[in-house]
C-alpha cells in the first residue's frame, strides 16, 4: 500500500496548481487554500486504499477538497459564533 500511496501522492502534487486555483477561488485566501490543499493531500495518501478506480482519482480528490471546504466554513463560522458570545457585554 505505500507504493500506491507514493503513487497516488506525485499524481496529484502533478495537478497541484489546480488544486490550488480551485482552492483559492472558493475562500479566497491563498494561504488558506494551501492549508486545505495539505489536509486534503495528507488525507487523500491516507486513504489511498479507499480509491476503487485510478481512472477517477482527480474526480475522487475534488470531492475531498469539496468537503474539506465545507469543514473549513463550517470551522469558521463556529470559531466566529463562540467569538461572538464571549465579546458580549
């Protein structure tokens, strides 16, 4: 399995950019966009056994930066809203 992981990990550091501009255009930070594309990338090596069909693993890798974005707002809006509760007088 970590030669398919290895496998898996310079296929997609290949299609990186992407990734990123992907990324970037949905929260509109770099850097947080760098931050969800390492998760997204440590997690994708991870799971690499999970991948049923190589011919699909850029499909398979934007689902998971889809739900990582997801998590990411939902992160956000969590830290804001306990934010907010402890600013009022």
């Amino acid at each position: 399995m970590a030669r398919r992981a290895d496998q898996l990990a310079v296929e997609l550091n290949a299609q990186r950019s992407a990734f990123k501009a992907f990324l970037t255009a949905r929260v509109g930070s770099a850097a947080e966009a760098e931050d969800i594309l390492q998760n997204g990338l440590l997690k994708a090596v991870q799971r690499a056994g999970e991948l049923q069909d190589d011919a699909k693993l850029t499909a398979w890798f934007y689902q998971l930066l889809r739900n990582a974005i997801v998590d990411h707002y939902r992160t956000k809006g969590a830290r804001r809203r306990r934010d907010d509760e402890t600013h009022r007088p």
